[in-house]
C-alpha cells in the first residue's frame, strides 16, 4: 500500500532538508517530482545540477552525511568515483545531481512527464 506523503511528516521534512542542502550547496535548476501515487519507488524524485565533477561530489557526500546525522539512516550513493551523475537513495526521496551536459543528454524530468512543472 502506498503512503501519501501528507500522512508522513519524516517525508516532508526528509523532503525539504534535500531541498535545503541542494539550495546551499548553489545547485542549479533543482526540480522537485511528486511520485507518490505515480511510483512506489518514492514519494520525491529531486534532480538538480553541479557546475563541476566537483562541485557534484561534494552536493552529494554533504546531502548523505545530513541525512544521515539527521534521520539516523545511511542513504546508498552511486556514481561517486565520476560524479557526472551521483544517485542518493534515500528511501522515500531519490536525488539525483547531474553534471549539466549530463542531465541535458538523459533529460530524467521529460521522461517522467513533468518538464519544468516540477520547479522547487
């Protein structure tokens, strides 16, 4: 059975600390999907953009250490070692962080229907 995410105030407060991290780290054109009701593999989907392998890496590892020194759970991170496409599970929030070129070339937003509609 599917939660909402209304009936789940971890969600939204998981939801907003990415939101948060991603706004203070200075990542660009960070996209919030609502899935709940759409995807069992998450109530979020957030996709957001680095200006640098670096700069990507670092979004990442900071988002995973906050989520875990807040929410005493360790998220799984992929695509470190490159960091043009790092992929933080969280559980009831994915996110996704993208070098530009990257995120242009796979475009995750179109392929799950929402373009820009989905502006945090």
């Amino acid at each position: 059975m599917q939660r909402s995410p209304e009936a789940d105030p971890g969600v939204e407060a998981l939801h907003q600390l990415v939101l948060s991290s991603l706004d203070d780290d200075q990542a660009v054109e960070i996209v919030s999907i609502p899935l709940a009701g759409k995807s069992s593999i998450a109530d979020y989907m957030v996709v957001a953009s680095g200006r640098s392998t670096r700069q990507v890496a670092s979004m990442a590892n900071k988002l995973a250490e906050k989520i875990k020194t807040d929410f005493g759970r360790s998220s799984r991170v992929e695509g470190l070692p490159t960091a043009d496409w790092v992929l933080i599970d969280a559980g009831d929030v994915i996110v996704h962080l993208f070098r530009p070129e990257v995120r242009s070339f796979y475009n995750l937003e179109r392929m799950w229907g929402f373009g820009d509609a989905g502006q945090a």
